[in-house]
C-alpha cells in the first residue's frame, strides 16, 4: 500500500566531513523539508562509503574523494545523488557518476561578498599588521616598531578575475580609494562600472602594490604565479591568494619572501589543504613548505575561511536542499554538474 504523501519516508541524505556548524546550517534548512540529514564526521572516500547505507544522496565538501571507486561504492548502496556543498567539482570523477547513473549538483555561488569581504580582511590585516599587533598587546607589549603600514588610499590594485568575487572586490577596494586594475578574458560590465581598468596580466603586474586572486584554477591559471611572475612584480608587493591553491608556485613565493621582493602574503587557500578544515595542533605538521611559509611575520594564513558567513553557510545548505528537491522530482537543476 502507498504511504499517504504526509507519511512518506523523507529523502535520506548522508552528510560527510560534518563540523558543528554543518550541524546547525543545514539542520536549519532541512525543517520542515522532505529532506533527513545524517551527519557523518568521516571524509568521503571509497572505504568510508559503505557510511552512507540507507542514504538516497550523499552531501560532500571540498576535501572528500568521490573517485571511482568510491562514486561504485555509493550506487552499489543505492545512493542517486551526490551533492556537493560548494562551487569546484574537481574532487569528483565525474565518468564514474555518469556511469553509474549518479546526479551531480553544487552550489556555484553563495555569498561573493564573504570572500570578497575576507580578501579586505586580509589586506588591511596583512598591511597594518594586525595579527602581530594583536600577539603584542598582549604581552604588553605596546610598541609600534616593525607593525608601519601604508596608505590603501591611493594606491594601485590589480584584481585577477573578475566575476562574482573579483567584481565585489574591485567595488571595495575603489571605495577605500584605490586605483584598481584587472585582468580577465571577459570584462566584466559591474567591475567597469565601479571603475576597475582592463590591462594585460604583464601591465597589473608591474603597476600594481597589491595584487588578489580571485580567479578559478583553470589550466591558464594553474602556476599564474610563478617565478617569472614575480620578477615583473613591484618590488614589496602584497600578494594576496583566496582562488584556489594551484594558482600560486608556493616554491617561488617562499623564494620571493626570503629575497624580499614580496612585500606581504596572505593565502586562504593552498595546494595541499589536507590539514585544512581539522585541528592538527597537536600533530607535526609534515608540509616543509607551508610549515616554512607559517614562520615569516609578514605571511597571513587563513585556512579556506573567506566564505565561512552565516549567510554563506545559510545560502549553501539551502541551495543544496534545492538542488536535491529538484534532481528528486526529475526537473532540471541548473546547478547539475555534467562533463
Ligand atoms: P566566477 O565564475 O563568478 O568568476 C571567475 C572569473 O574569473 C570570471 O570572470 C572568469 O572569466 C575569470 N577568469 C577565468 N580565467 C581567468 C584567467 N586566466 N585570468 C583571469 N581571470 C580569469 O567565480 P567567483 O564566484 O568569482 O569565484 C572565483 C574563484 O574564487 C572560484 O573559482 C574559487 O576558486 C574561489 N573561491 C574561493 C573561496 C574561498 O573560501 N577561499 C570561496 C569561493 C570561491
């Protein structure tokens, strides 16, 4: 016999990699939704798939691995959905999912002003030397030598793609005054509009004080900054990365750092972020490179948070719920992902 519509089985998603706050956004948006969301603390992988049983879709974040096997494993279990709650897609084989009839959907924006915002964050921490600051005072310590700055105002910023995050920055960054130059193969009318200049990458390289990533990982962006990159930089300059990892030789940078041509480096995000999103404060950390990066006083990490806002997080749990409802009711999702 059929259930009425009232007492139908929700729809089951198995959650992976859940913090706390996974918890609480996306217990949030699934009230009152046909949706039941269980938490599961592991990574997705291919030996912690058999977690998701009883599941209809899996909802996975930047650091799980759908590879094949693991993409075989869950349509075994009968899972027909995975949903990923952020924009790259890059983590999942996607031939497999294919293959085995598996959907695939995300969320390709969610709160550019988060990451935007972050990136200023960054800026004016990075430049006003905030974090040493903050350690300082602390210790009362009060003085101000090694903490000297520069006025934003004024100054030359290139921004390196200029989309949905690029553009906010650039919005930002005029306000504070500056001259902001960006690169882009398509000219963005918005960054135009609040009066970023198109240049050639060489020309924001030498001109600008300040250079933001906010651009994909593609393969034209794949090392953009690289040694030879740096040699066209101004001498001091502030390079700031919240794009993707790849984007930046982090061998290059450090040498950049250790002869003084990068003035100041903030990174959001890296190319290994295995550590990233866990506390490993009581393990040794085994990356020589970021472990060396962590040691200069004028580098800035922050561990892939530039979108962690509640509006963000209230964004990517509600659209992940959408993207379900719509891949559940046979529609077309317009965040499917499909080779
Ligand atoms: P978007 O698609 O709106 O914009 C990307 C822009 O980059 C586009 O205008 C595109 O034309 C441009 N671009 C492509 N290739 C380029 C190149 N070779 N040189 C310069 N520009 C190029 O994306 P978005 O929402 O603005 O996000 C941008 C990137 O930010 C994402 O791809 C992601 O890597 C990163 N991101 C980071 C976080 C974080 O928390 N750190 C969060 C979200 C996104």
């Amino acid at each position: 016999m059929t259930a009425p519509p009232f007492l139908e089985a929700k729809v089951q998603i198995a959650l992976f990699s859940a913090k706390p706050y996974d918890r609480e956004f996306f217990a949030a948006a699934a009230e009152g939704s046909p949706h039941e969301v269980r938490f599961v603390e592991a990574t997705l992988s291919a030996d912690t798939a058999p977690l998701a049983e009883g599941a209809d879709a899996v909802c996975i974040f930047v650091n799980d691995r759908c590879d094949a096997a693991a993409a075989n494993a869950l349509a075994d279990l009968g899972v027909k959905a995975i949903a990923l709650r952020c924009a790259g897609f890059n983590n999942v084989d996607l031939d497999a999912a294919q293959d085995r009839g598996l959907a695939v959907v995300r969320v390709p924006a969610y709160s550019p002003h988060a990451v935007a915002e972050h990136t200023l964050g960054l800026i004016l921490c990075l430049n006003r030397r905030i974090h040493r600051a903050y350690n300082r005072v602390r210790e009362h310590n009060f003085a101000l030598s090694g903490l000297l700055g520069f006025d934003l105002y004024g100054k030359t910023c290139g921004v390196v793609g200029t989309g949905a995050i690029g553009t906010c920055v650039v919005q930002i960054l005029r306000g504070f005054g500056c001259r902001v130059l960006a690169v882009d193969p398509k000219q963005n009318p918005d960054a135009l509009a609040a009066g970023a200049e198109y240049v050639d990458l060489p020309r924001l390289l030498a001109e600008s004080d300040v250079i933001t990533l906010n651009c994909p990982l593609n393969d034209a962006t794949l090392r953009l900054i690289d040694a030879d990159a740096l040699a066209a930089m101004k001498p001091g300059v502030m390079l700031v990365n919240v794009s993707r990892g790849a984007v930046v030789d982090h061998a290059a940078v450090l040498a950049g750092l250790k002869s003084g041509k990068i003035g100041s480096l903030a990174l959001d995000v890296y190319e290994e972020e295995e550590v990233f999103f866990r506390d490993v404060s009581d393990e040794t950390l085994a990356d020589d490179q970021l472990a060396r990066l962590l040691t200069f006083p004028n580098v800035l990490v922050t561990g892939h948070q530039a979108f962690f806002t509640r509006e963000a997080l209230t964004a990517i749990a509600e659209t992940t719920l959408a993207n379900l409802s719509d891949v559940e009711a046979g529609r077309d999702c317009p965040n499917r992902v499909s080779k």
